[in-house]
C-alpha cells in the first residue's frame, strides 16, 4: 500500500510539472524556390535547400519574417515580402508554405507523440548586463516600421539620410544595425551605416554579428579594424 502511495504521488508531481513547463514544439516553412530566407523573433534561420525547420520551439505567437534574396555581380540584397505572426500550438509540429503567388499559409498542425517539457529556448534572445540597462532600444514593432519606411524610399541616399537620422536618436542591438545595414545595396552605404550605429549599440560584445551582413572580406576588415580603434 505504501509502494502504491509513494508511486501515485510521483506520478502526480510528473504531471504537475508537465503541466507548469509547456512541451516544446517543431515547425518547418516549405517554400516555391531556393531564394527565400526566415527570421524567427528576430534571428535568421538556416536554410536547407526549399525549407526552414526549427525544433525544440517554445509554444507562443512567434514574429516570423520572410525575406527574398536577390544575388548579383557585385552585391547581395534582402527584400522583405512576409511580415506577420504564427501561433504554434505545446507539443505539436506546425507545417507552412510560403509562394510568392499565394503567400504564406499553414498547412498542417498535429500533436507530437511523448512531449517533454523543454528545457530552454533554442532561439534566445540577446542578453544585456548591467552596463545597458537604461538604455532603451526600439521593440520589434518600432523597428520593422522604420525598417519598412525605408524600403518604401527608391534612393539608396534617400533610405541613407532617414536611416542617419533615427540612428542619432535612438538605441539599437547588433542584430538591429545588421538588419539596418541589409535594407541597402552598396557595400560601402552598409559599412558607412554599421560606423555610425556602433557609438548607439547597446551590446557592442554582440557587434560581430554585424559582419555577416557584408559581401567583401575587405569590409569585414575594416570595419574590425573601426571598432578596434573605438577602444
């Protein structure tokens, strides 16, 4: 009897903390072509072939970001075409596609057999010590407005003057001057925009994240080289 006891309540507090940690979920975004890219929350996901998988994702509303790569000679661009939210359900794996034509859609959601609770986001978010707070940076929401009102601008010195003015008056993470720096096509336009935010960067150990963005290694090099000297 007290076996029998014993065993219950521990099947009892399984249950209880099964029930107070969320079972972590999957999903995959299948798309019509290879030049397609994903944000989730703000991180850039890697691409296989015509798709994007993510496992171990924390049940929620995530912010889910598709871009369109364009690829030529001499430079590389992003064009944002989706910007919205998906809802993925504890414990399941979600199935979406993305086309150009008919957009994004999803397709499927089923529930995945034997969840456990997940032990921590695998898409975390930058974390920033005592020397940055109070230094308050624009949320998701603030940001991909300007980010849009400058797509919105024809001129590669038009999306410029904005972009220098409301890096002036504001505070931005690493991964936002990377996403800044991508809204323009030349490489020196991006290296002269990643200058002028790093004094506004709150998480300057996190700047390096900013080189991806470039083409050149030269770029690369020099702006190394600029935040060294920063000191």
């Amino acid at each position: 009897m007290k076996n029998f006891i014993t065993a219950t309540v521990i099947a009892l507090l399984f249950a209880i903390e099964s029930f107070a940690h969320p079972a972590y979920s999957s999903f995959i975004v299948r798309f019509s072509h290879h030049n397609y890219s994903v944000q989730l929350n703000g991180y850039r996901l890697n691409t296989h072939g015509k798709s994007v998988y993510v496992n171990q994702l924390i049940p929620g509303r995530h912010h889910i970001r598709i871009y369109k790569e364009h690829s030529g000679a001499y430079h590389h661009h992003s064009r944002l075409v989706f910007d919205s939210y998906v809802d993925i359900h504890p414990a399941s794996h979600t199935e979406a596609r993305f086309s150009g034509k008919h957009g994004f859609r999803v397709e499927s959601i089923r529930p995945i057999a034997a969840p456990v609770p997940y032990p921590s986001p695998i898409i975390p978010r930058p974390v920033y010590h005592h020397p940055y707070y109070g230094m308050e940076v624009p949320d998701d929401e603030d940001f991909y407005n300007i980010l849009s009102v400058l797509q919105e601008q024809s001129f590669e010195s038009s999306r410029l003057e904005l972009a220098e003015n409301w890096i002036r008056n504001n505070y931005l993470t690493s991964l936002q001057v990377k996403e800044l720096m991508e809204q323009f096509d030349f490489e020196s336009t991006r290296l002269d925009i990643a200058k002028k935010s790093y004094e506004h960067t709150v998480d300057k150990n996190n700047f390096h994240i900013t080189y991806s963005a470039f083409v050149f290694d030269s770029s690369v090099k020099e702006l190394n080289r600029f935040v060294m000297m920063q000191g």
